[in-house]
C-alpha cells in the first residue's frame, strides 16, 4: 500500500508515510487501521511525510469525508493536534496546500508545512534531523 503508518507511543507522534500515487481510498484503509491501532491515543501529533508522491486523486468529495473522518479521532481529545506535512517538493506542496485548506476552520487542528526533515522534526519537538534517524532512535 502506497501508505504506510507508525506510532511513536513515547513521543505521542504519528508518522505517516506516502509513496507514488495516493488514492483516498487507500487512505482511508490507513485511517481505519491506526483507529484500530492499541498505540493510538487522540490527541498524537502527526507527521506526514510527503516525500515521495507522485500523483494523487483528485476526488475532493472523498477528500472532505476522510479530513471529517480523522477531524473527529483529533478535535476528539480536546487537545490541539499539529499536523505536519513534509513537502519537499513544488508537487508534494501542492498536495500539501490542497489538503491544509480542508483543515481550514477547524478548532483544535494546527496544519502546517515545512520543506526540511530537520524543520518537520523541529516544529514536533524532536530531536533528530531526518526522519530514518527518528525512526530508528524511537
């Protein structure tokens, strides 16, 4: 599956990884599995690793229902929840761009941008400058 996902429970983050093609319904299977994940806690930060896409849907409707879909497990813990996107790309800043204004208006969702691992990591708090060290580190 083009994207994949894993729970830092210590560190209360999320790291989510897309490749190639990103088909909102594969999405959706990803949501459905870290619902179901026994490390999920509302409330964990997320990062989103954009890196490597290719393409994407552009099926806005399903769009806006997977955003409402993860909009309830985040403003759910009556916590704010950063979401970082990793766009190092003017291709995966696009889709970053596009995704973020679905997150417009919502209470509790902080969505940004950053074009650097170290600058991602930076805004999450954590420690390292690439997302392999962080892995391997968690």
């Amino acid at each position: 599956m083009p994207v994949w996902f894993r729970i830092l429970p210590a560190r209360g983050l999320s790291y989510v990884r897309y490749e190639g093609v990103v088909r909102f319904a594969e999405t959706g299977e990803a949501i459905a599995a870290y619902m179901r994940d026994p490390e999920m806690r509302p409330g964990q930060n997320q990062l989103i690793d954009l890196g490597s896409v290719t393409d994407w849907d552009r099926d806005f409707a399903t769009l806006l229902k997977l955003q409402a879909a993860k909009a309830d497990i985040f403003v759910g813990s009556r916590q704010e929840t950063m979401l970082v996107y990793y766009a190092p790309t003017p291709h995966s800043q696009k889709m970053a761009r596009m995704v973020m204004r679905s997150w417009e208006d919502i209470p509790g969702i902080i969505p940004l941008v950053q074009e650097t691992e170290a600058g991602a990591l930076n805004l999450l708090g954590q420690p390292e400058t690439t997302f392999a060290e962080m892995l391997q580190n968690a």
